[in-house]
C-alpha cells in the first residue's frame, strides 16, 4: 500500500473517528492535531492520527480541558500512534482530576434523589437550589411573596 493511500481525507478521518469535520479543524486549529496538506492545500491524516483523535474525544469527554489535552500531547511523537507506555502516561496524568469528577457526580446525584424524595419545593431550604440554607435578603420578592402568603393565612 502505497503512502497515498494511507492517508485519509478529512472526511473519512471524521467517519472513522466519529468526531465531525468542525471538531477535526478546531482540534488542528487548538494545536492537537497536525494533519498533512496536499498541493492543493487539502488535509490528509495519517491513519496513525485516528489514536489521538480518540484520545482526545475520550480525555474530552469526561471533562479534561483541551488546553491540558493539547499540553500532555505534546510528550508524543507526531509520526506514529501512541504506545501502550506513552498512553498509561498520558492517562495517569489526568487520573485524579477523573475521579474527582467522578465523585462530583456522585454526590450531585444523590443530592438530586433526595430532592425529588423530599417534596418540599422549598427554594430557601433546598440542599441542592440554597446549599448554605441562606434565606433571601430582607426586602427582596421572596420574602415579601412568603409575607403576603402568610398574611392571608391569618
């Protein structure tokens, strides 16, 4: 097979990759990808790119800046995929920022069962809506619709 024809068109590199033709030009334009160009100025990605496309789709996707992404790629040779070393670095590297991430989510999920359990609706006692528990400032819309509700009870 000739070099040509390992080369692939931005298009087919979108395809293969799943990522779109837009996030192909934005990640060359941030400096994470540097496709080949053809005489008539046309991309072409070395099937070897399609390694990095993924690793910046996945890194991307559980919330890894693409600056950080483009920082730690720039440890890897340009001409080949990743290596099992090199890819065990680059995901070390953004290990504690995964987990806590991880346990972000937890904790906003069991927070958000709880409030659908709890029924209050409450926007000045809500864990998740008020965390501090603060009630509005004297003065404001809340307090006096709370008042005028209150006073209608009465």
């Amino acid at each position: 097979m000739s070099n040509a024809h390992q080369l692939l068109t931005v298009g087919e590199a979108a395809h293969r990759s799943g990522a779109t033709v837009a996030a192909l030009h934005h990640y060359e334009d941030l400096g994470l990808l540097t496709p080949q160009r053809t005489a008539g100025n046309q991309r072409r990605y070395p099937r070897h790119l399609l390694r990095r496309i993924a690793l910046i789709r996945m890194a991307s996707g559980v919330g890894i800046p693409l600056a950080d992404i483009r920082d730690a790629m720039h440890s890897l040779p340009e001409d080949r995929a990743p290596n099992r070393l090199e890819w065990e670095h680059l995901t070390g590297l953004w290990r504690d920022a995964i987990e806590e991430r991880i346990q972000t989510l937890q904790q906003m999920r069991s927070q958000f069962i709880e409030c659908i359990g709890c029924g209050c609706l409450s926007m000045n006692r809500c864990t998740i809506v008020n965390p501090n528990d603060e009630l509005a400032p004297p003065g404001t819309a809340l307090e006096l619709g709370e008042g005028k509700r209150r006073q209608r009870k009465s």
